[in-house]
C-alpha cells in the first residue's frame, strides 16, 4: 500500500509548525511543506481551505488544524 500524500501548511515564526514538521522527518515521511509566508502560490491554496491559522496538515483527504500528534498517528496507520 502507497504512502498517503501529505501537504504541511506553514509559516516561520511558527513554533507548532516546526514541531509538526520534525516529528514527520523523524517518522521518516516524505510530505510537501507550503510556506504560506513566503510562497503566493501557498497563500492562495491555503485560502482555499477556509483554514484560520497554521500549521494545517493534510494527508490524503484528510485535515488537521494544528499539530495534533495523537491524530496525525491514527490517520498513518489507516
């Protein structure tokens, strides 16, 4: 079975972004991470979303809103 597709929604100064992101690298994860700071083009994805604040992770068809690591487990296990 293939890995899900995993988009991290981030900006700089954001501490539980930084969490969220090392703990997919220590999991070993290859994810896409969209600076919505510094990249137009994540912005506007993220504005597409509706999300309200960051970080926003997306694996296959699902969202977390924040870093909820508990969740993040439980939906790459499924």
């Amino acid at each position: 079975m293939a890995a899900p597709r995993i988009t991290l929604y981030t900006t700089p100064a954001c501490p539980q972004c930084r969490q969220a992101k090392h703990y997919l690298q220590r999991m070993g994860l290859r994810f896409q991470e969209s600076d919505i700071h510094n990249s137009s083009r994540a912005k506007k994805a993220f504005a597409r979303l509706g999300a309200r604040g960051v970080p926003v992770i997306i694996v296959g068809e699902a969202r977390i809103d924040g870093f909820d690591r508990k969740r993040l487990d439980s939906l790459l296990k499924s």
